[in-house]
C-alpha cells in the first residue's frame, strides 16, 4: 500500500510567513503514486515542461487545472482535453487544491504560491511530480546541457513504433513535440500503459538529483547554468550525483570532456555498470572507470543526402553474446545525432529491444520540434528552425547544415537566451555563429531574467566578441539588430536561389519563420519569379 503523501513539502519558512521554494527539496518517497495527489493547480500550466505533466496526470485521472499569463497553443490543447485553464495569476485559482505544482520561473511571491502556502496546500516542484511519475515504472532519464529533446524523443519514437510487450505503449515527458509525418506534430506528455518513462532531465536548478531512473543517459556536462551552480566544479558533481542514483546503467558520451570528468569521479561501482559510448577510438581514453565501451563509426563525407549514416559497434557484453555492428541510418543530419541516436539505442537495447529493430525504429525518427525543422521554401530559400541556445548546439547545428546543405550559403536569425548566458558564453557564440556566412543577432529573450540586473548585455554583447575572428566577407558576416522582425526582413532581403535561412534559440525566434517565409514571397512577387 502506498505511503501517505505529505502534505507539505515547502523546506522551511521565515518567522514571517515569507514563502521559501527549494526546487532541490525532494517531495515524496519511493512507492508513493499519484493516487493521492487529490485536486492538483499547475501555476503556469502551458510551459513546455508543465504541459505534459499536467497532460499526464490528466491521463491517470487526476482532478487537474492550472494558471497562465496567457493563452497559447499549449493551453488550447490542454483545455481541449478537457483541462480547465485560468489566465491570469490570482490567489482565487488555487482555492481547494489540494496539490499546487510550480516551476523553477515562479517566484515565492507569485499570489498563487502565497494563497496556496496560506491554506495549508501542498507546494512540489515540477521535478516531484516527474519523479512521482517514475516510480513503479523503468525509467530513462536524459540530461545534459543539450540534446536531451532530441534524444529522449529518439527513445520515445523507438520504444512507440518497435517497443513489443512491457516495451509497447511507453510513458514519455519531454519538453517540446516530435515532428510526425506532413508537417504534424506529437504532443511530449503522454502516459502510455506499457512499463517504461522517458523523460527528461533538467539540470539547470539541480532538481535532476531527486530521480531514480533505471537508466540515466548524459548527452554531455557541458557547464551551463553557472548562474545556478557558481562554477564548473559544482555543475559537474551535480551530475555525478544524478548518475549515482541510477538503479541499473548510466550511458554517457565520453566525447564531450565534462562528461569525460564525470564517468572517471563516479564511484567504481556505479561506473562498472557506465556504458560509455563515443566518435573515438577507445585506446583514445585512457581510463574509462570500468565502463563498457561503445564506439561511433560515421562516415565522414558530407552527402547532401539528408543521411547521417554511422556503424554502432556494441559489445557482446551488452547484448549477451557476440560483439554486434549495427548499421543506422537516420533522417536528421549531424554527427551530433549519431550520438544522440547511439545513446537512445543503447538503452533500448538495454531494456531489452532487439538492437536491429531499434536502428530500423530510428531511421524514420523526423527529429524533435524545433530540432532542424524545415519550416517551408520559398523561391528554393529554404527556411529552417533550431532550438540550439548554447554555443555547442550552435556549432553542431552549423555543422549539420553543412552536412546536409553543402553547397549553400547560410544565413542565421540568433535570439540569444538569458542575458546571463550571453554573458558567460559571448565568445564562444562569436565563434559557433561564425561558422555561418551572415548572422544577424536580435534582442534578448530574458525568459526569468531582467534586463536592469544585467546592465551593457545585448545582441551587440556577441557581435564587439565577433570583432576578431577571421571571416569572409571581413567585418560584414554579423550585425545586431534588436528588433526580430526587421531582423527577418532583412535576411529575407538577401537571400538568393538556394540559400538556407536559420531560426535559433530556445525563445520565441520561431515565431519569425512565417515573418521569413511571408518576406520571401513578396520578394519573389515583386522580382517577377
């Protein structure tokens, strides 16, 4: 029978009754579900990772509603389901919630967190009930600075369309949608009856640590979020926490050095059952801990196919009997997505999917929502939208762009996100954005930050890092512009026959595609093409 669920879980409060929110504060034990849960309120309900939970819960019949500052193609589907969705935040939303769930955006303030604290409400962070959500099941999680949408939406896809058995109809909490077939797209919430959760594992408030995954995939440990963790050093035990509590396998790219640092501080124990998995030869390493190696052969041409074709070498170790190479072929380019798919195979592998149904499984994955989405075409300008907001994202999707368009001039709409990353990263967004042939850097998206607290940081912070670096043409490749939809124009502008025009960034840059694609065809009308 399961435990009682506590009824509060706020760590502490003030003398003052002032609201204190831990994001770290583990909500719930092992064999609580959410049967218990009663009237559960989301605050700020049509964000990317709130939606699914919410979606979720609904799912498994818990009396679920929620709050957002406005309407959006989030809170439409979720009142399509039947989801009751208030606008606005007021303290009457959260009156006889039982449950109020918040994100790492809302503050101690916010009305329906004082209201809510003041009735005696229990308070969870998002990541209590994703990890509510695990229990009882086998569990992926994914983290890591970046490729953690692409490649739990990769296992996800797998396990839907060859999982069989306990592997069929799995649960998955993703953070942004699959593109399907003819432009549609799949929600990432869904909670299926088979045994098994994929999700992801957001690292940027620590709250990754309370999971309890089967298996724990780390794309990377790129440091980011060093407003959150301070340093390098905290950001990467943090991750070595995260991997400490996998129940059975951790699999890691050992191609990125932090996540190197991370597989060798593990404690033997937990490494001995490390899959490590690279575009390196082993003998590259050195000491690896313990783990098992898995070893990424792609071909190194660009085919301009749309292709990304590589060897998965797996261990017999793994599979139980002889060393296998197993051939994959995927639609989304970029060596960057040979590993991401090298770690979501592995895991299905792992949880018992034969290897070759999930490299077939694989090859029709159209990639995540806002991961190389082709948005339209347009007088053969293709127009495309990435969510890459770190400069390794950045990097590897300009890398992919000239995999898969060789001959093409590149042009890039950057909306950086977060001043404080612009400001801890400017350099390195210099030299990633260079790998394009014209960038325009637009305004800030400041998400849960203020312009006022980060004085002198703007789209001008990147372009005065760009300042040195050789390009062709000289000085010309990257401006700021502040205003996006002049930005687009533009691009839209100079574009020619066969050019690709990228949107990047993790805010709402996508919003420009139709601005793009609306530009260029007013173009070609008033060119006569």
């Amino acid at each position: 029978m399961a435990e009682t669920l506590k009824e509060n879980t706020l760590s502490d409060t003030t003398t003052d009754d002032t609201v204190v929110l831990d994001p770290t504060h583990a909500a719930f034990g092992d064999g609580q579900t959410t049967n218990d849960l009663g009237r559960t309120h989301f605050i700020g309900i049509g964000g990317a990772g709130m939606s699914v939970l919410a979606e979720m819960l609904h799912e498994r019949g818990v009396d679920v509603d929620g709050s957002d500052r406005e309407r959006s193609a989030k809170t439409d589907r979720l009142t399509a389901l039947g989801i009751h969705v208030e606008f606005g935040q007021r303290a009457e939303n959260v009156a006889g919630a039982r449950t109020v769930v918040y994100s790492s955006a809302i503050k101690p303030d916010n009305p329906e967190i004082v209201a809510a604290h003041q009735a005696g409400a229990r308070i969870v962070h998002r990541s209590d009930i994703l990890a509510l959500l695990m229990n009882g099941r086998r569990a992926v999680t994914v983290a890591g600075a970046h490729g953690k949408t692409t490649t739990s939406s990769l296992l996800a896809h797998i396990l839907v369309h060859a999982g069989e058995g306990a592997l069929a109809d799995p649960s998955y909490a993703i953070g942004g949608s699959i593109q399907g077939p003819d432009g549609s797209t799949l929600d990432g919430g869904h909670a299926g009856h088979g045994d098994v959760l994929v999700a992801e594992a957001d690292e940027s408030d620590g709250s990754f640590e309370k999971y309890r995954p089967t298996i724990a995939i780390i794309t990377n440990a790129e440091p980011d979020h060093l407003d959150h963790y301070g340093d390098a050093a905290h950001y990467h035990a943090a991750f070595a926490e995260h991997a400490g509590h996998a129940l059975e396998h951790v699999i890691i790219c050992v191609d990125d050095e932090g996540a190197l640092g991370v597989l060798r501080s593990l404690d033997p124990a937990v490494a001995a059952r490390a899959v490590a998995y690279s575009t390196q030869p082993r003998e590259t390493f050195g000491d690896l801990n313990g783990a098992t190696f898995v070893r990424i052969e792609s071909e190194t041409e660009a085919s301009g196919s749309g292709a990304e074709r590589f060897t998965i070498a797996l261990p017999g170790t793994l599979l139980g009997g002889g060393d296998l190479r197993l051939p994959v072929s995927l639609i989304v380019p970029g060596i960057h997505n040979a590993r991401n798919a090298t770690a979501a195979i592995t895991a299905a592998v792992l949880l018992g999917m034969d290897p070759h149904r999930a490299a077939e499984a694989a090859g029709t994955f159209l990639g995540a929502a806002r991961r190389f989405q082709v948005r339209g075409t347009v007088a053969d300008v293709t127009v495309v939208d990435d969510y890459a907001h770190h400069p390794t994202e950045i990097a590897a999707l300009l890398d992919a762009a000239r995999r898969r368009y060789p001959n093409a001039v590149i042009r890039v709409l950057f909306q950086p996100h977060l001043f404080s990353r612009t400001a801890f990263f400017a350099d390195e967004f210099a030299r990633a954005l260079a790998k394009a042939d014209d960038v325009i850097v637009s305004g800030i998206f400041p998400a849960r930050e203020k312009q006022e607290d980060f004085p002198g940081v703007g789209p001008r912070t990147i372009v005065d890092a760009a300042a040195g670096l050789a390009h062709e043409p000289d000085g010309q490749w990257i401006r700021a512009v502040d205003d996006m939809r002049v930005a687009a124009q533009m691009l839209a502008m100079r574009a020619h026959h066969g050019d690709v025009i990228f949107t990047v960034g993790a805010g709402d840059v996508t919003q420009m595609d139709d601005v793009l694609l609306h530009a260029l065809e007013a173009h070609r009308v008033a060119d006569g093409r």
